[in-house]
C-alpha cells in the first residue's frame, strides 16, 4: 500500500538584499512541508520565476530595485487568484495592505524584517497566505490599541484576543492552544466578533480576511 506525499507548499521568494534572500532559503529549506522553488532579486525575474502553477505563495520584498512588491503582487494576483502573497518590508508598512484592490486582498500578509519574527511566525504566514487567510505581524500588532469609538472597542478583552490571533494567521485549533480554551469556544468567540464587527456571511469574501483587516484599520500606535 502506497503511502500518500505530504502536501509541499511551494514558495518563491522575490528580495533584493543577498543575505536575507539567503536566510530566508535556509529557514524555509529546512521546515517541513514549505520548498522554495526559487529565489531572485527583481520584480523582472520574480515575474519569469512566478509563471502560473509554479508556486502556491509568493514572498515578496516592498521596495525592489526595479518597481515594488505590491505593484508585483497585485499583477500576479489578477492572473493568478490562488497564489498568496507575504509581503516584506524594513520599515513598518503593515496599514498598506488597506489600500490593497478589493479583488485581490484575500490571501495578503505582511511581516516586518526588523521585528522579532521568528522561524515559526514566517511559516504560519506562509501557510496562511497559502491558504488564503491574512496574517499581521505579531510584534506589529503588540504596539497597537483599538481606537476610542471603533467597533474593535467593543470587543470584550477575550473577543480582541481571539481576533489579534486570528489576525496572526492561527488556525481555529491554534488559537484555542494559545488561549486554552477549545475550539468550540473558539468559534463562539469569533462568531462574536463578527457579529459586533458586523462582518455577514458573503460567500464571496473570507470573512477572517476581512477581520483582520478590521482590526488593521480601527487599531493605532498604543
């Protein structure tokens, strides 16, 4: 009896600064289940590297030599609405994914290269984009606080929790790790979060997607 292959997610990654381009192939190179097809500087080879059906995620640097990563991940989006995009970026650029095209902002996340994002933090958005969920940066979001008067405000303080790990990426079953709680209660709570945040049931929208771009927009600088 033949037993069934793992699922491989398959990663290319688009940044322009060598050393970092090197860590992030040895990180993702020994983590179970995530193969990094390839590895480039520019937005021109990312787009020869990101042909359809050769990646089912896309790390993609902000600022390359020659254009963005957003411009990038937004044209390879609308040719492949599968692929999930990781964005990077030096400087904290989390709010951009606000302004992201409504027809393609499922499936974004962003981490930020100066934060204290670990190995497991890159993987979880990795498999989170991959699996067409959005994932903020932790350490980013440690530093914000719900703005006065916003619907995130309302939230009750075991509610907010729930939402900032949905917003990190977690699984239904991580977030219920994380708290301690099952995962029954873990819908429970994101039931109402999405009651109080107003979020319906549109098939045709992620409603963890539209979430954590919720609390993005109605948090600030604490």
């Amino acid at each position: 009896m033949s037993e069934i292959a793992p699922e491989v997610t398959r990663v290319v990654v688009v940044e322009d600064q060598p050393l970092f381009r090197s860590m992030l192939e040895l990180t993702l190179g020994a983590t179970e289940g995530v193969r990094v097809v390839a590895s480039v500087g520019t937005v021109r080879e990312g787009l020869a590297a990101l042909r359809p059906g050769a990646a089912d995620v896309a790390v993609l640097d902000i600022d390359l030599p020659d254009g963005n990563g957003i411009a990038l991940g937004v044209t390879l989006r609308r040719s492949q609405p599968g692929l999930g995009i990781l964005l990077l970026s030096a400087h904290d650029a989390m709010d951009l994914l606000l302004d992201l095209p409504p027809d393609v902002a499922a499936g974004w996340s962003y981490l930020s290269k100066t934060s204290s994002t670990s190995a497991q933090t890159l993987v979880t958005a990795i498999k989170a984009a991959a699996a067409g969920r959005t994932t903020l940066d932790p350490t980013l979001l440690d530093r914000m606080a719900p703005r006065a008067g916003s619907a995130v405000a309302r939230l009750t303080d075991r509610q907010y929790s729930v939402l900032r790990l949905l917003a990190q990426g977690l699984s239904n079953a991580g977030i219920g790790e994380a708290l301690r709680i099952t995962e029954k209660s873990v819908q429970n709570h994101i039931n109402g979060v999405y009651a109080t945040l107003g979020i319906d049931a549109d098939p045709g929208r992620n409603p963890r997607v539209t979430a954590a771009l919720r609390l993005l927009e109605e948090t600030g600088r604490a």
